[in-house]
C-alpha cells in the first residue's frame, strides 16, 4: 500500500489542478485531514516539533523523534503524507539513515534543506546555509540510502534569504542534478519571484504557506494561476486547533462550569466515528468468534 500511495503523489504532483496539503501535528490531525477528502497531508517540523515537545523549532530535535512521529502520522491515514527531515540531522551517513528510516515510517516525500546545523525555521532571522557541495553530497547519499525508488527525495535551499534569488534558483537546479526529485527555494514569497521559480527550476514547485511567515498575500488560487503544483499549508491544522483549546480551557476556568462548553466539544460519535471504535469493536467480535468456532470444532474432534 505504502509504494501506491507514493505512486499516487507523484501522479497529484503531476495533475494539472494545484495540490493543497494541509499539515498535520500528530496522528489524529492527520485523520482529520483525511476525513475532510484531501487527497494528500504534509507534516512539517514546526507543528512536530511544538506536538513533541511544546518548543519552537529551531532544530532541538533528532531523527528518530520524528521517524516515530511520522509514522504515527503515516499509519493514521491512508493518502500520502509528506514531511521535513530538517538538515538530514548530520553529515552523509547520518542523511543514510533518515533516508530509510523515513522510508520505513511510510513517507511519500521528505525535504532535507542546507541550513547549517542546528537549523531554525525558514522565516526566523539568523539562518546560515552549508556550501553547496556539502548539501550535494546529502542527497547523493539520500538518493543512495532509498530502496523504494517511488519515495520521493526533495531538497530545499534557505539561500534566497542569505544570499539572494538568483543563489537560491542555482542551487535548487544543482540538486536536481545531484538526483533529487523535487527542488525548491524556500521563503519566496512574491508572485514575480514564485514564477521565476516556476519557469527556471524543472520540477514540480511546491510552495509554502506557512503561519510562521505571518499574513501572507497570496492564496491558493493565485499561487495556482502562478503555475505551482502543490501548496503546503504545514501548520494549519495547529493553528487551528490553539484559538479553541485557549477559548474553551479560558471559559471552564472562569465560569467553572463544563456546560459552558459542552456545545463547544467535538461530538462524542463523531470522535468514535474518526477514530474507528465501531470498527475496532467489530473486529473484536469477529476474532473472538473465529477463535470460539476452532475451539468447539478441537472439542468435537475430541469427543467423536
């Protein structure tokens, strides 16, 4: 199932309608998305990161926290999901070791960037990049590393931010070249600069619209007349879900009184419904019936 449904997101990549991945903190998020008919989530390191461990990201994470993390996401959803291997936590042979261990969370396509290390998110000052043979090496050794040639490897450059547009651009067709199949600058954000983009670096271009860069000008329907394939809306779902945790938790301490927010709270079938308990329970009957059956079947061959 896992190689169809990367072979599902290269094929949404590849449809003339623009994408929208909307990004998800942790495994019932992810549900969430699906239930609400996306074809495809992304689970990006901000929301990871503030699900783990309530910090902002700037890079204070490893590997194998979000190898888990991920495949909880993964193993909640049946689309493909899409998520940030950071730097690729290390040089070449650490970059090896994400590679199949994403592979094996079930990931449709991970992006490594070439921040140094620790990285910080995309839109906070202070970042640094690698030289680029440095971030060529990495996804020669991702590209190396993969078994499942359907996974897709993509890398993202924070040059555009550094040292300018045209770095950014040269950079992301020198990772094409390295053998990455999705390449991107990250942070550009103006509509002649999106197209730019487009137009000079031969993949797919997945934007971002992420509340980590405050209100953005552009929506979905104009990053679509832009030419992009796909937009990642990587934190969406938390931002959503922080406004009514604060309302709700604000109201019960003030009026002390659970009734204030009952009309507020998810409905109880519907939790059962997403979280499938009918067909848990179900499954349940089913074993437990078949496990019977061969009991009585051993017992009748005793007695005859």
């Amino acid at each position: 199932m896992t190689t169809e449904l990367r072979k599902r997101f290269r094929a949404l990549l590849e449809a003339p309608e623009v994408l929208v991945t909307p990004g998800a903190y942790d495994a019932l998020s992810a549900r969430m998305i699906e239930a609400a008919g996306f074809q495809a989530l992304t689970a990006g390191g901000l929301a990871g990161i503030a699900s783990m461990l309530a910090e902002p990201d700037i890079g204070q994470s490893n590997m194998r926290d979000y190898a888990d993390h991920y495949a909880r996401v993964c193993g909640a959803v049946n689309i493909p999901v899409s998520v940030d291997g950071d730097t690729g936590f290390g040089e070449v042979n650490n970059v090896r070791q994400m590679t199949r261990a994403f592979e094996a969370a079930g990931v449709a396509l991970f992006f490594i960037n070439d921040q140094v290390f620790p990285q910080r998110c995309g839109y906070l000052p202070g970042k640094q990049v690698v030289p680029v043979e440095d971030m060529l090496a990495k996804i020669k050794a991702a590209v190396d590393a993969r078994r499942d040639a359907t996974m897709m490897i993509g890398a993202r450059t924070d040059a555009a931010l550094v040292s300018g547009l045209n770095e950014a651009i040269d950079r992301a067709c020198l990772f094409l070249e390295a053998g990455a199949d999705i390449a991107k600058p990250q942070c550009v954000d103006k509509p002649e600069d999106i197209a730019r983009v487009v137009r000079e670096v031969p993949c797919p271009h997945i934007t971002t619209l992420s509340q980590a860069a405050g209100k953005h000008k552009n929506d979905i329907a104009d990053l679509s007349k832009l030419g992009v394939a796909a937009v990642t809306l990587p934190s969406v779902a938390l931002f959503s879900a922080m406004p009514a945790i604060r309302a709700n938790l604000a109201t019960l301490k003030e009026k002390n009184s659970l009734a204030a927010i009952q009309d507020a709270l998810f409905p109880l079938e519907d939790y059962f419904e997403l979280t499938g308990l009918h067909r848990l329970q179900a499954r349940e009957k089913d074993y437990q019936e078949e496990a019977r059956a061969l009991t009585a079947k051993r017992r009748r061959k005793k007695s005859a």
